[in-house]
C-alpha cells in the first residue's frame, strides 16, 4: 500500500508543479508531505488549489494548504463535507458518525479511481496490446465460420457486418493498454480495478458501433489475459498466468451471476448450472491452454478445427442463447463441432459452407466460442 501511497503522492507533487511556479521544494517521503516556496498572491493561490482538490474523487486525499507570514490562508465559504456522507467533515469526525472499516473502504475507491484514471489518462504501449488487436482482428479474417461474421458475411448477426467489429477493434487498443498499464502500475490485485476500465471499454465499443455488441466476451477476455501477463511478464507461462487470474478472478461466478439472473449468462446458470466465460478466468484459462495445445498440433486448417475444438469443450452461453436455451440442440451442436475439429477430408471447406447455410437459416453461432479462438491467436502471437 505504501508503494501506492507514494505513486499518488508524486502525481500531486506533479499536478502543483504543472499549475505553479515553484521555487523551492522540500520532499519527505516517509510522512508524504512537501513544502513549496510560490510566488503568487495567496488568496489566488489558494482558490486554485481548491479547485485541484475537487477535481477527480480521489482528489479528496490531496490536502494542499497555503502559508502566507506563517498564517494559513482560509477563504472557504464552508469547511469541506465528510467524503462518505453530506455532513460537515469536522461534525463528522468530532461524533465518530464512521468506522474504521467504512473510512478505510472509501479510501480503498479513492485510489482504485486514481488508478484507473492514471492507466486510462496514460497508458503505455505494450506488445501484448498490439498483438492482442492482431489477434482479434485474424479472428474475424477466418472462414466460414458457421454462422459467425467474417470478412465475406454477416451469417447469423444481421445488426453487424465486418466493418462493425473494425470499427470496434480498433477503440479497444487503446484500452488493451490501459489494461497492461494498471497492471504496471497498482500493487493491488484487485478485480474491481479492472472492472472498472473495463466497463469505460466498453462503453467506447458501444459508442463505436452504435450500441452493437461485438465483443464485449473478448474485451472481458483480453482484460484479464493482458492484465495477468503483463504481471508475470518476467516469467511468462501456463502456470503463473493461471495462477494469477484464478487470484485475480476468486469466486467471480458466485458474486456476478447471482446478481444478474436476468443477462444471458444469469438464465444459463439459473438454469443449467452454466457459468461461461466467467469460469474459464476463475479456473485459470484452463480451455484455453487445452485448445493452444490442441492447435499446435493440427496440421491443416488449423484455426478452423480450433474453434470447432473450442466449442466442444466450452460452456458457451452465446451458443446456448442463440438454440433458445434448448440444452438438447446446444449438445447436439457442440457434439456436431467434435466431429468438425476431427474430421479429415479434402471437402472439408465445403462440408462446413453447406452446414453454414443452415447455421445461418437457423440463426445459431457461437460467439463465446470465437472469443477464446482469439486468446489462442494471442498465445501464439507471444510465442507462447
């Protein structure tokens, strides 16, 4: 905690330094204060600096006060307001109106805002964002794909077409490296973090394609897959990489899809006892590292028969959605694409059109599916 007290610490000596000029400066890091030496009439000073503590939430943990002859300036119309409720600080300290755990808790969202803010307002460059965005992209380029969109076809998703996920493709780059940056930069392995950039992602996905979801299963895929690697950067493997998001991800089914019994994913697990993507990250990318390996071993049409793969062995919500959440025809399809990832024959692009057509006529496709094909892509992009 003390290594994030400091990084918020320097980010307010950096935020003074950009707004005044200073003269002298004395730093001491083991209370985290500083004092400055400023040219400027004190009454002017003080509004401004005001107004830099109420400029983010988390700006509240700043406390910039102004000297002027050994007297502090107050120009304050009203003390400031306690940060958890609307009574006056000052009331709220003298009665004890908050515990311990409720002060503690809010200063815990203070810096997880700072440091979603620091990781979206800077984000630094990163390979495994530029290959993450490779990989989605290769993604889309395959087919057929049976009833999933690619280059040549929407198939089963007539709201979207290929330049759709181009268009959204191309916005989540910057937060792939949001993603990596937060990893980088928090000492907390705090999902919550996470989430909350997430969602700012997926916000400017939605923007981008005009409230179409094309991959808000991939986008909460690669968060997690970008963030864990880039925390075992140094060590990149199987084990650590599962390790960390099983950490990063305990008990994420049992808190998210009680919640929201109502989303796709809720009716599966109410239903059906079906968790989806949420539980290939709390089990560690487990499938994920079965169809790598499954996809370094074919010898043709390997993605093809990876995504067929991937299917057989996945709970993939947006298959079970799209069959009407009929678990019968969901297995029969998922034992159809077994036999897909197996099959061997020089026709094997042309079984697969045939079968397209009433994949599309059927309105099926398996979205979860391909979200994890791009992960694979990814593996293979950082050779893994």
């Amino acid at each position: 905690m003390k290594n994030e007290v400091k990084i918020l610490f320097e980010f307010a000596l950096n935020l003074l330094k950009d707004n005044f000029i200073i003269d002298n400066i004395y730093i001491n890091y083991n209370d985290f204060f500083a004092l400055f030496s400023i040219k400027e009439d004190a009454f002017i000073l003080k509004n401004k600096a005001m107004l830099l503590e109420n400029e983010h939430s988390f700006s509240r943990l700043f406390d910039f006060d102004v000297y002027f002859k050994n007297n502090v300036i107050k120009i304050r119309k009203q003390a400031r307001k306690c940060f958890i409720c609307d009574e006056l600080a000052l009331t709220c300290m003298r009665n004890n109106t908050h515990s311990k755990q409720e002060i503690y808790a809010k200063i815990d969202e203070f810096f997880d805002d700072f440091f979603v803010y620091l990781s979206y307002k800077y984000p630094i460059k990163n390979d495994f964002s530029t290959k993450a965005l490779r990989a989605l992209l290769y993604e889309l380029s395959i087919s057929p794909k049976l009833g999933l969109v690619d280059s040549l076809s929407s198939n089963s998703h007539k709201d979207m077409n290929f330049f759709t996920f181009i268009d959204s493709a191309s916005e989540l780059k910057w937060y792939f490296d949001c993603f990596y940056t937060l990893a980088y930069k928090s000492s907390k392995n705090d999902f919550s973090r996470l989430k909350k950039l997430g969602i700012l992602a997926e916000n400017a996905m939605f923007k981008a394609t005009k409230n179409i979801n094309t991959h808000k299963g991939a986008l909460f895929l690669f968060a997690i897959m970008i963030f864990v690697c880039a925390r075992c950067k140094k060590d990149l493997n199987f084990e650590n990489i599962s390790k960390i998001s099983k950490k990063l991800c305990a008990n994420l089914c049992s808190n998210e899809l009680n919640k929201n019994l109502n989303s796709i994913g809720g009716i599966c697990f109410k239903k059906y006892g079906i968790k989806g993507i949420r539980d290939e990250v709390e089990q560690g990318f487990i499938n994920t590292f079965k169809a790598y390996n499954f996809y370094k071993k074919q010898d043709d049409f390997k993605e093809l028969r990876t995504l067929f793969y991937i299917s057989s062995i996945i709970d993939d919500t947006c298959l079970l959605k799209r069959c009407n959440y009929d678990i019968n025809k969901y297995y029969h399809i998922k034992n159809t694409c077994k036999k897909l990832s197996l099959l061997k024959s020089k026709n094997y692009v042309k079984i697969i059109k045939k079968l397209n057509y009433f994949y599309v006529k059927d309105n099926l496709s398996f979205g979860g599916s391909a979200d994890i094909l791009s992960l694979v892509l990814f593996l293979k992009f950082i050779n893994f």
